[in-house]
C-alpha cells in the first residue's frame, strides 16, 4: 500500500465511523480547505514567520491536507496524476530561462 492509499483509507475509515461522508459534498469540502488555509495564516498574523507555533503550524496543514484528500476522492481524482499534470502546466506557463529567480507571474515574464 502507497502512501496516498493509506493516508485515503484512514480518512475514509474515520469519516464512515461518524457517518460524516452526509456532509462532505465537493462545496463544503473546498470551504473547509479555505478555512483551514486561513487558520493557518492566520497563525502567521503580525508574527515573523519563525515565530509561528510549528505544532500549530502541522495541524492546519494536516487539515488543509485531509479536505483535500477527501474532495479529490469525492471526484475520483488521483492525486498524484493532477499534481504532476499541474507541474507540466506550470512548466509551460513558467519556462526557466524567463522565470528563474524572480517571483513574476506568467503573463508578466
């Protein structure tokens, strides 16, 4: 068993054993993330960002991590085919020779 096979079998297992999959539609799956994302900026707020409580800081990405999990199983997604076919869409958008070492968007380059 890989990794994302496990870390899908424990969420699922956890969210069947509360009967929650009722309430993990692909809307409130993608507020979840957002509001885990902003919890964890929230951790960063008026700090210098070596200041930040990294158990804290796991916590949140954990969260942010399982909603996201959870709404690619929701779409039967496999996460490591959209991850590495976004990096080749981001590679065209982002050729080295334009955007190495500068933080510009693409349509800027």
């Amino acid at each position: 068993m890989n990794d994302f096979e496990q870390i899908f079998d424990a969420l699922i297992r956890f969210r069947n054993e509360r009967d929650w999959e009722q309430f993990h539609n692909p809307k409130d799956l993608s507020l979840a993330i957002s509001i885990e994302a902003s919890e964890l900026l929230e951790l960063f707020l008026w700090k210098k960002s070596e200041e930040a409580d990294i158990e804290k800081i796991k916590d949140e990405l954990a969260d942010i991590l399982s909603f996201s999990f959870l709404l690619a199983d929701k779409y039967k997604f496999n996460i490591k085919e959209i991850v590495l076919d976004k990096i080749q869409k981001n590679a065209q958008k982002y050729p080295v020779d334009k955007s190495k070492g500068n933080a510009k968007k693409y349509n800027e380059l």
